[in-house]
C-alpha cells in the first residue's frame, strides 16, 4: 500500500492500495480516531456515487466498539456527504 498526500483542506488522508486499484480516505473529525473511513475505486471523487463508507465508534478509553455501513456497506454513497448518512 502506497500513502498519497494529504488531501488539500482537510483532515483525511487518502491512501492507494495497489493490489485493489482502490483509494481510501479517513476523517478524523477533529480527534486522533478515524471516525468515517470511504473506499471507492482510484479516480472516484468525493463528491461522486461509488463509495462504500463505514463509520466507526469508540468508547473513552478510544477502544473501538462497533463499526456501521452507509447503504449497507456497498459502494453506493457519496464521500462528501458521510456525515449526513444513516448508518447501521
């Protein structure tokens, strides 16, 4: 897997794995925990339908105690809008 830079703007890293051909991005939200991680095959941009996005919860001591799926975790999301989806 190769780490691409930083996604100007944000607080998401993208990261190219190559075997897959598929990209995916991490926000943080402002902590130390990835809180929404999207997939999406390399050249779908954010803002475009093809991305299965997970968001993730943790407990306070930062232990992760479930991940839930937008769309029932197919790539059929929109990256932009991953705080705005229902999850489950």
């Amino acid at each position: 897997m190769t780490d691409l830079p930083w996604i100007a703007g944000t607080k998401f890293p993208r990261v190219y794995n190559e075997q897959t051909a598929l990209v995916t991005y991490y926000d943080f939200v402002g902590g130390n925990l990835p809180i929404y991680v999207g997939e999406a095959p390399s050249g779908t941009g954010s803002a475009a339908v093809g991305w299965r996005i997970q968001k993730r919860s943790y407990d306070s001591n930062n232990k992760l105690i479930s991940i839930t799926w937008a769309g029932n975790g197919k790539h059929n999301q929109i990256y932009s809008d991953r705080a705005t989806l229902t999850y489950s």
